[in-house]
C-alpha cells in the first residue's frame, strides 16, 4: 500500500529540493505561496485528489490527518512515513502506531503522480502531506488555515523515532505531554490536536485495556459512561476482533465539529488518552470545556495547532 511510487519520487524530488528550490529555506522560513510560481496549481491538484478520494470514502479524511501527524512527530515534517524498507532504510510504516493501522499511501502516491505530470520535481511529498491534511479536515466541515510550504523530504526514516515519539492511546497524561513538548508543542496543542478525534475510527487493541481491566482488576475503566461501554465490549472482546473498528466519536463520525469534546464530558471518549484529558489535569479539562462549548474557539485553535505542527523541523 503506497509503495514504490511514493518511494522513488520522494528520493528523486529530495535532492531536487535541496539543490533548488527550497535552497536556504529553512523550516521557519516556510511560507503558502512557495510553489506559486514554480507549480502554480499545485494547491488544486491536491485539493482535487483528497476531495476524490473522501467522496470514495469518507474514514479517508481521518486518515490522512493522521499520516501528516505521524510523519511530523518523527524527525520532523518530512515525509520519511511513506518511504518503504530498502538498502539502508527501515520503514516506519511497521512501526507500532503504523503497522496494519496508517492508511492512505495509495491517495498520496495518486496526488505524487499528477504533481509530477503538471511540474515534474517540483513539490515535496512533505507538502503533499500538510496540503492534505488540511484539505481533509475541510472536507468534512472543518477549520481551514494557509498550509506553509517549502518542506524537504527525508532520505531516511526512523522505526525507532516512531515507536517512540508518536503518542500512543495508553500513554499517561504527563508522558502525552512530554511528548509533544519535544516537539515544540505545549498543553493546549495537545488538547486541540486531540479534537482531531472527532472524526475517524479506532480499533479494538487500542482501547481493549479500558473495557475489562484498566486498573488491574478485572474491571472496565470507571471513567467509561456504563451503557458506552456495554456498547463496546459487545464488538470488542476480551479476545480476538484485533481489527474491529469503532468511531472516535460515536455522535457525528464523519463531520470535523466539536461533539468530541462534548462526548468527553459524558464519559463517552473512546481512548484512554482522549480521557486522561478530562481526568488528570484542571488545565486540559479547562480546555476541553471551552472546546465543547464553542466551536469556533476549538477551530480557531485546531488550526493554529495545526499550523504549528507542520512547522516541526
């Protein structure tokens, strides 16, 4: 699943980048009209092949919201997720937080192709990942915000920066946070990123834990709204349905508002480490009120968040 086309074109454009066009551009220097001369309708086409691919499948918005922020979180914004295993190279895409669980390889190969029929070696794969994460998040009624651009794809990746950096569902609240402060990231981007959460789905083994014995008694997270959880535990099991799926927010799954954060306060937050935001710290759980009560204030937020992550270096 976006394999050797997404590859090759990312190792051909990088050194391309590095040699011209983005010569001196450092990450702080990332601007939204970078390619306006040099592949002027760079923005339509990847706007035209994210719309295509959610009118196929709405869950494809959530998706590729979480491939740019998986990529961001390690070594940077760079695109080193979608590089395969080769000489040198260990993929990241079998990392923990990627294996059998990051999709939406083939969406961003598709874009990669009618970029390079329109303006060979031009646009990184970097960019194509930041453009379609915001042209998603609009798609499905979310924030929009001007995606700086300039970014240089990595000739590298790094399984072991995956494994470790990403923030994983049964993370502690303090470890969450430890981790997006690496990044140059604080409380109130973790809260707003989580609302990402809003839409898309998650599988069974990431929230198993919760459902039969969260504290080591055998027992379901006392956190867990009852009924919500008598709801989950008939399609997930103490054993078996891995891969069964289940919406991060059971109110309105395919639409980017703020039902997450409203779901939160009624102990209806899929993960644990959407719930640690309502539990363990009077700061998040400011935050999360303020979100649930107004959407355009957890937008404004989401999109500055956003803006923020993508300029990881």
């Amino acid at each position: 699943m976006g394999g050797r086309l997404v590859l090759l074109p990312c190792l051909v454009v990088a050194p391309l980048l590095l040699a011209g066009a983005a010569r001196g551009h450092r990450c702080d220097s990332l601007f939204p009209q970078f390619y306006d001369h040099s592949c002027p309708r760079a923005k339509e086409i990847v706007r035209s092949v994210v719309a295509r691919a959610v009118a196929r499948e709405t869950r494809m918005a959530a998706s590729l919201v979480r491939l740019h922020f998986h990529d961001c979180f390690v070594k940077g914004c760079d695109a080193s997720v979608l590089l395969d295993n080769s000489t040198g190279i260990v993929s990241e895409k079998g990392s923990n937080p990627n294996s059998n669980s990051a999709r939406g390889f083939e969406v961003i190969d598709e874009i990669k192709a009618a970029l390079e029929t329109a303006c060979p070696g031009t646009v990184s794969c970097a960019d194509i990942l930041a453009l379609a994460d915001r042209d998603s998040t609009v798609l499905v009624g979310g924030p929009y915000w001007d995606v700086p651009l300039g970014r240089r794809d990595s000739l590298g990746a790094s399984i072991q920066g995956s494994n470790n950096d990403i923030p994983a569902p049964n993370n502690t609240l303090p470890t969450i946070i430890t981790k997006f402060r690496r990044q140059g990231l604080d409380v109130a981007d973790v809260v707003a990123l989580s609302g990402a959460h809003t839409i898309g789905l998650s599988r069974c083994t990431s929230f198993r834990q919760r459902l039969y014995n969260q504290t080591d008694n055998g027992m379901a997270d006392a956190t867990l709204e009852a009924s919500y959880a008598a709801r989950l535990r008939q399609g997930c099991p103490r054993s078996g349905g891995d891969g069964n799926l289940f919406p991060l927010d059971l109110a309105t799954p395919a639409r980017f508002d703020n039902l997450y954060f409203k779901n939160l306060l009624v102990g209806k937050g899929l993960l644990s480490s959407d719930e640690v935001l309502l539990t363990k710290s009077a700061e998040t759980v400011a935050l999360v009120k303020a979100y649930a009560d107004d959407v355009d204030l957890f937008f404004q937020h989401f999109a500055q968040s956003m803006v923020k992550m993508g300029n990881i270096s």
